[in-house]
C-alpha cells in the first residue's frame, strides 16, 4: 500500500491570502480520489473553491487547482476571479500557491489607483495540516 494513502484525505491550509485572498484565510481540501479533490476556502471577508488536480497520490503532494475568488462583500466587495494555480505542498508542512486570476467583476471597494488588467497575479503562503 502507498504511504501516502495512509496520511488521510482532508487538510486544512492557513496563511496569509488563503481562503479567497482574504489577508489571512483557511482553505479545506477533501480528497474525492487518490488525485482529484476539493477545496473551501473562508478568509477576512473573502472565499473561495477550487478543483485540484495532484500531482502524485495523496494530500500531501503539490497540486494545480482551477478556482474561484470572491473578494469583500457589499459596498467592501473589490472583485472575484476564476483562474488556474499551481500550489506546492511539502513533505510536512509547508505551502505556496501562484497563479492567474482572469477577472469576472469588479466592485466599489477596487482601488481607483490600480490598474484595471482583465488577468491578476494570485499568490498565498501558510501551512497545512493533514486531517
């Protein structure tokens, strides 16, 4: 039998960015496979979900996730985001996420200063744990 099918099927990241892009936020992953699983995410004023793709067996491998961003609420909405991302995980526990963000809409908290481009850097760094 894989090690790594011995580790469980859940985890649950927190850092900074995580869960939507919220400044700090929780994603949990269920695995639905030995590869495929799927992710909430919760951050301040923020969410998310994801369908991840691993690279190896097991929750501990690093992943490419196809996701979805929302970013604030009401009149604190800024904008939400589809976009594909590549997330590292490590031996025990530590990750980092980068990808691009295509962006769906924007709200009235977006910042009048910044650049309106329709596709976004997205990035996160934490930990996780295996449930």
């Amino acid at each position: 039998m894989n090690e790594s099918n011995n580790e469980g099927r859940a985890s649950l990241s927190i850092g900074v960015l995580n869960g939507g892009g919220g400044l700090v936020g929780a994603d949990f992953e269920a695995l639905l496979s030995n590869r495929v699983g799927l992710q909430l995410g919760a951050g301040w004023v923020s969410y998310s979900v994801g369908l991840n793709y691993h690279l190896k067996p097991g929750i501990r491998s690093s992943f490419l996730s196809l996701s979805y961003w929302h970013q604030g609420l009401r009149e604190g909405f800024a904008q939400s985001l589809v976009g594909p991302s590549y997330v590292f995980r490590g031996k025990k526990w530590f990750t980092a996420q980068i990808g691009l963000g295509y962006v769906l809409d924007r709200g009235p908290a977006f910042p009048a200063t910044m650049e309106q481009t329709p596709v976004i850097l997205t990035y996160s760094i934490g930990a996780y744990f295996v449930l």
